[in-house]
C-alpha cells in the first residue's frame, strides 16, 4: 500500500468510529467516507467489514450496486451530462457521445492527466435549458457540442493556469 493510501485509513477508521453504532450504519458510512475522501478506497472496504460483522463481498456488494459510489479518486473536476428525458429530447444523446469522445472516457471514467471524471446524471432540475450539464457545482443549459468543447477548455487551461 502506498504512502498516500495510507494516509487514507484514519480517516476510514474516524468515520466507522463515528457511525458504527448507528442502526443500518453502512450507507451513512460509505457516503461519509466519500464526503471526506471523494471516493471510497477499496482498502478501506475490510475495516468496515470488519467493525459492521459483515462480509467483504456484502460491503462491495452494497458500492458497485449504488452507482453514486465510486472506488477510484475522481478527477479535479467533475462533468456530468443529464440523460434526463426532457434533455433526450433536446439532443442530451448526442451531447454525451461528443463528450465521451472529446474526453476519451466512458461514464465513470477520469481522463489520462486525472483532470475531468466524467459522470451521468438523471436530472438536473434545468428542463427549460435542455440538454444541461453539471461542472463541478455549476449548471449549465443549452449545451451544444461547440459550447461543451468551450468548457473543457476553460477547465483544460484552469489546470494548465495552476501548473
């Protein structure tokens, strides 16, 4: 395990402790761990096995089942595409096949520099500007293939702007 991961676990260790006692204490657990950590770290799935007398499989079980949960480090940035229906109807389809490509991931993937996790949402309450997209915690409506391309850009070059 490395240096990093390690350093990983007492924060593992500070949530179970916190919650363990709670009645059906795994989901407040596995979303406290991704609050804090932005994922949950597979190391960290046999100490929760562990302090809930549960089996390793059962806590895997309960992460890959609930998409939201995610067991690698997303990237520095978050994109989501709404799949919702009102954006279908205003090209959402198109607008995730452009995105994919543009980024060279599929849904729950980071791109190679770990800058933008693509993600997929099922509604972001902006029908009216459909498609819509999410970045990090802004949305944005009305999202055309050239306009997606403007905002990757934009956070393409924020990283660039940091280095």
């Amino acid at each position: 395990m490395t240096a990093a991961k390690e350093q990983l676990l007492p924060v593992v260790s500070d949530v179970i402790a916190d919650l363990n006692h709670k009645p059906g204490a795994l989901l407040p657990i596995l979303h406290e761990i991704q609050n804090r950590l932005g994922y949950i770290p597979p190391e960290s799935v046999p100490l929760i096995a562990e302090s809930l007398n549960q089996s390793r499989a059962d806590i895997h079980g309960v992460i890959s089942f609930y998409h939201q949960f995610r067991s690698t480090a997303p990237g520095k940035h978050t994109v989501e595409v709404c799949r919702a229906e009102a954006c279908q109807a205003m090209g959402s389809r198109q607008l995730e096949a452009h995105a994919k490509a543009t980024l060279g991931v599929d849904y729950h993937g980071t791109t190679s520099d770990n800058n933008i996790t693509l993600e997929e949402v099922y509604c972001l309450g902006n029908c009216a500007c459909s498609p819509s997209v999410r970045i990090n915690d802004e949305i944005v409506g009305r999202v055309t293939p050239d306009k997606f391309d403007q905002l990757i850009d934009g956070l393409r070059s924020q990283t660039l702007e940091v280095l």
